[in-house]
C-alpha cells in the first residue's frame, strides 16, 4: 500500500513521546459552541441561544436522546464567554451568575448524569478574546484545580492579551497543573495559532508531550472558502504537522459547520470526509435542536466516523492535487485498510475522474470497496485496473477499501459481513438493514 512503510516512521518518530493523561486515544468527538453562537450573552431577548446553562443542558439532553453519544459525540463544550468579568474574592474563576446561576459544577453534573463530559474554554494571557479574565502564570494551578473541582472533562487553552515567552512557559505548566490535580482532563491547546510564520514555529514533538490536541490555524468560520482555506493549509505543511498526530495527541483544523448556514450537502459531505482522513477532532458547532435530516446523516455516517476514530491514529495525507481541481487524499487504517477521498474543487459541473489503485500505488492485490456516502459496497478492483468516479462541483466520493485474498467466484456471499467486521461494525444490524447494493 501507498508508502505505507515511510508514513509509518514518520507517525511514529516526530512525536515518540505523548501527553500521559491517557486520554483521546483516538481523535475526541462532541459539540462546541463558538462558531454556531459566538458570544450571545443577551439572554434578556435570546434565552435559548444565549451562553447559559440552558443553551448546554439542551445540547446535552441532544446528544444523549438523538443518538450521538453513542456514535462517540461525548463532549458539551463551553467556549468564551461564559465567566464573570472578574475573579471571586479569593482569586478563582467564576461563572456569570446571571447567566449560569447554578455553577459550572452542577451543569457537570447534569451533562455527566446524561453519560457525557464537559469541556470548558480558557486563555493562556490577561484575558480571553472576548475580554474575560484569563489565565496567567500566576493563577495557573488555582484555575486547573478549580476546573477538576467542578467536574471538568476537558479544557481548551486560547493564547489572545498575550506573547511567545508567557505562552511557552503556560501552556506546558498548565499541562503539569492539570495532571497534578488527579483528574483526567483533556487539553487542548491553541498554542500554534500564535507562534506566526507558516508553518508555525512549533517545536511539535514538544507538543504533542504537553497537549491531547492543538489549534494550528484561525478560526473557522461558515463558509466553503474557510472550509478551502484551512485544507489547504494543512496539505500545503502535511509534511510537517501530519507526522504530529497520533494516539493521544492530534492536530486540530477546527469545528464541524455541517448543519449551519454556509455549506450545501455536497460541501457538507466534503467537510465530514477530509475531516474523516485528517484524523481531526470532531466537534459540531450547530444548532442539535434543529439541525437538519441531511447534516444529520452526514454527520452521524458510522463508517465515516469509524475512519475517523481508527485506531491507528495516523493522519491522512493529500497525495494528488491535478490540474483538473481534483485532490486525492490518502489514509492508512488498521488490519491493512484504508481510505480514500477523491475530492473537487471544481464549480461547473460533475468531473469523471479515472485512476487506478495502482497509480495511487497501492500493493498489487485485489481491494474491497466500500463507498461511505453511498453506503453501498463497490465492485472488488484489481490494483491494475482503471476506474473511473465522478465527483460532484466542491464534492467528494469517499471509499474504504482492503485487501482480500477471496476469490473472486466466492467473494459475493463474504464481503458483506466481512466489511461490517472490518469496520468495527459487525453485528449492528440495524445498520447492515439500511445497506443499499447487496
């Protein structure tokens, strides 16, 4: 398979040591609130879209009775926004009271009693981005301790009102604090937003010894060419921070917009897809209360979640980008798997684009295929012969394949139970009932 033994050293060599909470394994999934509801604190006029209470128990009782937890959506996430203007009288972060009367710990108790984690949002410097009190290297460990004390699950540590020498002392002396509190609590950190240079100056070994998973680029924001705009980022210095990612440790492009107001399906299924090979976090930042049917079978896709959620733990690569506006992108997954994404930049109209496995250079061998968004299993392909997909205008067709040994006169009657197992499946029945293709 496609230079599988050099991505491997790379995986595994440019960051040998991880964070040792234990935590996020694979790449962490949930709901986070900055994008879709920024920092609407008038709860006066907005009561159920302000930053509240309300706002995060609804997103809570969603994800626990719409079938996302099970899908692996665990975290409700606060995000700025949510604190009083000022610390309390002995110096500790608090919640507004008007607007979280029952404190962050009793919301953690509510959203841990639907079997879900709270995240919550800080910022390595005198104040947050919105202008709330921040973190400094002073209040570093009363503000870990006073997380764990509230039941918090994990922390995303902003970097605005600050410089490069408070940032690369706070942010792995916050990772040190939040161990010391004996609570696991996922860090994330957004410590490359703000090294400058492209790529950022960052030592990632580091990095990946301090943080679960780290922001590497500006905030996304709802559009398909913010959606462009950090793929091509993340492609254009893969060779750099996609040797970063691993168990335990990922590179971040930013939220999920699916199911807000600037993607069609097809841009839709493309945020999902590179998302999916990217092994990135997947955090929604939408309305759960009343997102759309067509976001929400994007977006609860098992298969592509399951990618998503290998394993393995390496991160996707771009392996073409062609004149044509078509990029393919490329990751290894466990058991000899893989996936592909054939995706288009075009705009006029459905491009037929023909390869072969061969030419992505995979091991010659016969390849079961299954197509994710279609959710129908494909012809097996030799690795000779040519295929052709067609991609729709800012779209994508994503496939998992691997190997088999079956012969071809026999493979009909194994390859539908033998996909299900290899995609950590097996035995979902009513998942393997809504399979088209059989």
């Amino acid at each position: 398979m496609y230079q599988v033994a050099t991505v491997l050293l790379l995986a595994f060599s440019a960051a040998t040591r991880a964070l040792d909470n234990g935590l996020m394994k694979t790449p962490p999934m949930g709901w986070l609130a900055w994008e879709r509801f920024r920092c609407d604190i008038d709860c006066d006029n907005d009561p159920q879209n302000c930053i509240s209470e309300v706002l995060f128990r609804d997103m809570a009782d969603r994800l626990a009775e719409d079938g996302w937890r099970e899908l692996g959506y665990v975290y409700v996430n606060i995000d700025d926004c949510w604190s009083s203007k000022k610390r309390d009288e002995q110096g500790r972060l608090q919640p507004d009271p008007k607007r979280f009367p029952g404190g962050i710990a009793k919301l953690a108790r509510y959203i841990h009693g639907r079997g879900l984690k709270l995240g919550i949002y800080g910022d390595m410097g005198t104040y947050t981005c919105a202008g709330y009190p921040g973190t400094t290297l002073d209040t570093i460990e009363m503000d870990a301790r006073t997380f764990a004390e509230w039941g918090v699950d994990m922390l995303k540590l902003d970097g605005c009102y600050s410089n490069s020498s408070v940032q690369e002392q706070g942010y792995p002396l916050m990772s040190k604090a939040l161990n010391a509190t004996g609570r696991p609590i996922g860090y994330s950190c957004s410590w490359p937003c703000y090294q400058g240079g492209l790529p950022p100056k960052v030592n990632y070994t580091v990095l990946g010894e301090i943080c679960n998973l780290w922001r590497n680029y500006e905030d996304i924001q709802d559009s398909w060419d913010s959606i462009l705009t950090i793929v091509d980022w993340f492609t254009d210095h893969q060779d750099i921070i996609q040797p970063a990612a691993g168990p335990g440790h990922w590179n971040d492009p930013d939220m999920l917009i699916i199911g807000d107001y600037g993607l069609s399906m097809d841009q839709s299924r493309s945020q999902m897809a590179l998302w999916a090979i990217m092994a990135a976090p997947l955090f929604m930042s939408n309305d759960l209360r009343t997102v759309s049917s067509g976001a929400r079978t994007i977006l609860q896709n098992k298969v592509a979640i399951a990618i998503n959620q290998d394993p393995l733990g390496i991160q996707g690569r771009r392996l073409i980008k062609e004149k044509s506006e078509i990029d393919v992108f490329w990751r290894p997954l466990s058991d000899d798997a893989s996936a592909l994404v054939f995706f288009s930049r075009r705009t006029d109209m459905p491009f037929r684009y023909q390869t072969s496995l061969k030419t992505l250079n995979y091991t010659a061998g016969t390849y079961m295929v299954y197509d994710v968004f279609l959710q129908k299993i494909q012809p097996t392909l030799k690795d000779t012969t040519n295929f052709v997909v067609s991609i729709n205008p800012t779209g994508v067709v994503m496939w998992y394949l691997f190997p088999t040994t079956v012969r071809q006169e026999e493979a009909e009657p194994v390859r539908f139970t033998k996909m299900l197992k290899r995609i950590k499946l097996y035995g979902r029945e009513d998942y393997a009932d809504s399979l088209t293709g059989l």
